[in-house]
C-alpha cells in the first residue's frame, strides 16, 4: 500500500523511513522503559486500570488489585525509577508512565462507562496512541498544536487512529539517552513528544529541537504497540 500524504509528510520531515526503525529499536531495546517479569507486567497493567478510575492509589489497593503480597508490590514499584510516577503528599499514586490525574495539555475521555467521567490526562502526545491497547478501550483525545495553538481531537481504539481532526495531524518523537530519562521522564522525553496540526508546523518547532523526528499518526499507533510489547509483554488488546 502506498504511504498517504501524511506518511510521506512526515517521512520527509524526518529525512527518510530508515528513522522509523531506529525509533522502534529504541522502543525493542528498552531504553525508554525496561521489560517487566510475569508479576511486574501485572503490577503495572493493574496500576494503569486503577488510576483510570481517577482516585489517588494507595499501596495497600494496588496490592489486592493484583493478589500479591504489600512488600511484594513494594519491591517492584521501587525498581522503577522515580520519575515515571506521580505521587500526592501521601505518597499515593496520582499517574503512572504516561497516564495521570494531574491536569496536563492532553486531555482524555475512556468509552468505558465503568471509567468515564473521570478527569485524565496524557504526558504526552505517545501515551495517547499505547493506552487504550493497555486500558483495552476506546479513549477520546482533546490536545493543542504547540506551534499553531489549533485545537488536535482524536479517536484512539486498541486497534488504531479512528478518527483525527484536523486529517493532517502528526507527532514528534524523541530519543534522549537512558540515563536522563530514567531520572526525569517528563522533562527529557514527554515534554517533547507533542501533537501537530500539520507537518508544516512540527517542522516549525523541530527548528529548535534537534534530533526530533516526526511520524505519522499510524507510525505513531505502531511505536505504541512495539512500547507495549517491550514493556509489559503483548499488548493486551490489538496486538499481534
């Protein structure tokens, strides 16, 4: 199948589609998050679920979420590093890699009934394409171009992009290296990872911003569900 126009828009932003590889090795190799072990991957999936609801989790509920021991739970939240949570002044958790309560630009609406109506946020404009495969759910997107200030609404089921407004929509994608990531995920990946109206403007910002890449909102689903895999083992919903 040939690529659509805006494939071919963002492929030329980023200087040709040998990028998109290094991009998913980047995602196969871990360095954007390690793969978790059996009980891991159930501790991270139940703890996606439960800030879905929209309340603050505490220890204590995620471990019955998961039937595993408190020091259990414990023992693997503390392996991950600090950055990829936010906490209250309690120390329950108010988001978790890329899924939070915490008000950001990237607003989310889940078609899951037993979850709408709770106030969620993406970090950035990534989550928005991996959460509802892990979530296994439709999730209605409201973002901002960063350059054009147009508002960005999107669709997104654990299959795929359904629905985008405007059609020309694409995403800036970064590499920075493991160890400031792991010591502030937001501030060196999610902050640069946004949704653009048109390739036009991603170009526009991506003056300032070397080493960005753009992709298409497919290439974007696809690094998603490589993220998932990578992290938590298959997706649970629309991978192959």
């Amino acid at each position: 199948m040939a690529p659509s126009e805006d494939e071919t828009a963002a492929r030329s932003a980023r200087g040709g589609s040998a990028s998109l590889d290094a991009l998913a090795d980047f995602l196969r190799d871990g360095r954007l998050f390690q793969r978790a072990d059996a009980a891991g991957q159930r501790v991270q999936t139940a703890l996606y679920r439960l800030v879905a609801e929209g309340a603050p989790v505490a220890l204590d509920r995620l471990a019955a979420a998961v039937g595993l021991g408190r020091d259990q739970v414990a023992e693997i939240l503390e392996a991950i590093p600090p950055s990829d949570f936010q906490r209250d002044d309690t120390d329950r958790i108010l988001g978790f890699r890329g899924l939070g309560q915490v008000p950001s630009r990237h607003r989310l609406t889940l078609a899951d009934p037993t979850l709408a109506g709770h106030k969620l946020y993406a970090w950035c404009a990534f989550d928005c394409l991996f959460l509802p495969a892990l979530l296994d759910g439709a999730m209605e997107v409201a973002s901002t171009c960063p350059v054009t200030r147009a508002e960005i609404r999107l669709t997104v089921t654990p299959t795929g992009v359904a629905q985008v407004r405007p059609e020309s929509v694409v995403m800036s994608f970064v590499t920075p290296e493991t160890a400031s990531m792991r010591a502030d995920l937001r501030g060196t990946f999610c902050c640069h990872v946004n949704f653009f109206a048109s390739a036009a403007a991603a170009e526009a910002w991506r003056a300032d911003h070397e080493g960005a890449a753009i992709v298409s909102l497919d290439e974007g689903f696809e690094l998603g569900r490589i993220r998932n895999q990578a992290g938590v083992g298959a997706a649970p919903a629309g991978g192959s």
